[in-house]
C-alpha cells in the first residue's frame, strides 16, 4: 500500500527533525567553527579557511595522535574479533553454564570504565601491582607498565581488548544461533569430522555478515577511546599513549583552540563515516555474490 506523502511527511517529521536538530546541527556547527581561529570565552574571531587543517598535518602531536590511534584501533579490533570468536565458539560447544558465561563476559562491556581502568591501574602498579607480583616469582624485573615508553600503549591496548572482546562475544554468539543445524549434520554426514574444517568451510563463511559486523563496531569503539587514557596515562610518556579524543579534548577544554579543535573533530568524523562506508559497501558487496 503506497502511503500518501502529507502521511508519510507526519510519520518522519519527527523522526528528522530529532535527527536534524541532535545530529546534523552540531556537525554542520563544528564544521563552520573548524573554519574560524575561536578560541573558548573570545568574543571576537576570525575566517581562517583551510588554515586549520593543513595546521594539523604539520602538528607533530596530531600526527603521533594519529599513529597512536591507528595501532590502538588495529591490535585491539583484531585481538577482540579473535578472543571473541575463540570463547563464543567454545561457549556454544558446552550448553553446561551457557548463560554464566555470556553475562560473564559480556559484564567488562556494561561496566563503568572509568571504575575498571582504576582497577587496571592497581594492576599494573609498579610496586605493588598483580602483574609486577607475577613477574616477581618467576624471577623477571618488575615493569613500571604505563609508563614505559614501549609499554604504555600495548598495556592500554590490553585493557581495551578485554573490554571490547565481551562484546564481540555477543555479537559471535547471536550469529552462530543463525547458522541451521541441519547444515551442520550435513557436515558430518559427508565426513567433515574435524572441528577445523567445520570452521574454515562452514562456521566461519557463515558468520560473514556478522564477523563484518562485529569488525566495523570494534573499529568504531577503538576509534573512540578517550577513559582509559585520561584516567590512566594523560596521554603519556611523552605522547606515546596520545589519542585522536584526548587531543580534541586537550586542544579544546585546556588550551582553549575550538577552531582548531573543531577542525580534529571534523577529521574524527570523517574516520568514523569511512569505517561505515565500507562496511556498507563490503556488506552489499557479499549479498550480490
């Protein structure tokens, strides 16, 4: 049945004037702002052009940023996808304990992580912490773990696979109650007996449309990590633990530069949309083939 438009104009307004207000407002302000040299409480400012962005790309401390964010984002979306996929494969093979499992670890990701990166840091506390304590009785040197230049970034990365993993795990399992059971009987009829070549042959070209899923949300919640490095490193040593967020944040709630600022923002977003867009178009891609 073909809706009338005036109806169909009454059944979206408020659905696009919430989206225009909440969503494309904002944008379009920070879009503008990233044209201008204000800076925070000045009454006065000034076009600036493009001057902001081709600032950034000679801001050594955006371009570690960058870097920094870019390798957060690659070990810990790969390193959740595959503890994710690992557990959930192991949680759907055992039905003892099923639900323990699944709010088990799916809990790091419902959690506050504000509280849990405080209870990282007691961890990873060079003189008393678990980790340290581990190390001590197999007679390896302590290790002052956020905030040793070659340290800090892998032991944040850690913390965010334990967090994002939880969710992963959620995602696999709900894909794997989507694969039919009879194929998986038609496996063993024709001899595929090994649990790897279920996987490689039918579990895993099954869980596509999932695993692309689960891929792009990881690589989007990477891309937005902002607590644990505010609450545990500041940033630190030396902007080695420096992410795209707490740079936006930096330049713009202490050093007062929301033109620059913006400007982060604007790059941020468009990292966010390119992610998105090749999911979608990786997405339409499998359903033609």
């Amino acid at each position: 049945m073909r809706i009338p438009f005036p109806s169909l104009i009454l059944l979206l307004g408020p659905c696009l004037l919430l989206t225009a207000v909440l969503l494309l407002a904002p944008l379009l302000m920070v879009a503008v702002m990233s044209l201008t040299d204000w800076q925070f409480g000045a009454s006065a400012w000034n076009w600036v052009g493009l001057g902001n962005y081709v600032d950034l790309w000679r801001d050594e401390t955006f371009r570690k940023s960058f870097a920094n964010t870019t390798y957060y984002l690659l070990v810990v979306s790969v390193g959740s996808i595959v503890i994710g996929l690992a557990v959930a494969l192991l949680i759907e093979s055992h039905d003892s304990w099923r639900s323990f499992y699944r709010t088990a670890y799916f809990m790091p990701v419902a959690s506050t992580l504000i509280a849990m990166a405080l209870v990282w840091q007691f961890l990873m506390h060079p003189s008393v912490g678990f980790f340290n304590y581990v190390l001590s009785l197999v007679g390896m040197p302590a290790r002052n773990w956020l905030k040793d230049y070659d340290l800090a970034l892998p032991s944040l990365a850690a913390i965010g696979i334990w967090q994002m993993s939880g969710l992963a795990l959620v995602m696999f399992l709900a894909g794997l109650k989507n694969i039919p059971t009879e194929l998986r009987q038609a496996c063993l009829l024709d001899g595929m007996h090994s649990p790897i070549d279920r996987f490689f042959r039918l579990t895993l070209p099954m869980l596509g449309p999932t695993l692309l899923f689960v891929v792009t949300v990881c690589a989007i919640r990477s891309l937005q990590v902002f607590d644990t490095v505010h609450a545990l490193t500041q940033g630190g040593p030396n902007k080695t633990t420096e992410v795209l967020l707490h740079t936006i944040y930096t330049e713009g709630f202490s050093f007062f530069r929301m033109g620059y600022a913006s400007a982060m923002v604007v790059v941020f977003v468009a990292c966010i949309c390119v992610l998105t867009l090749i999911q979608q178009v990786s997405l339409k891609a499998r359903e033609q083939d």
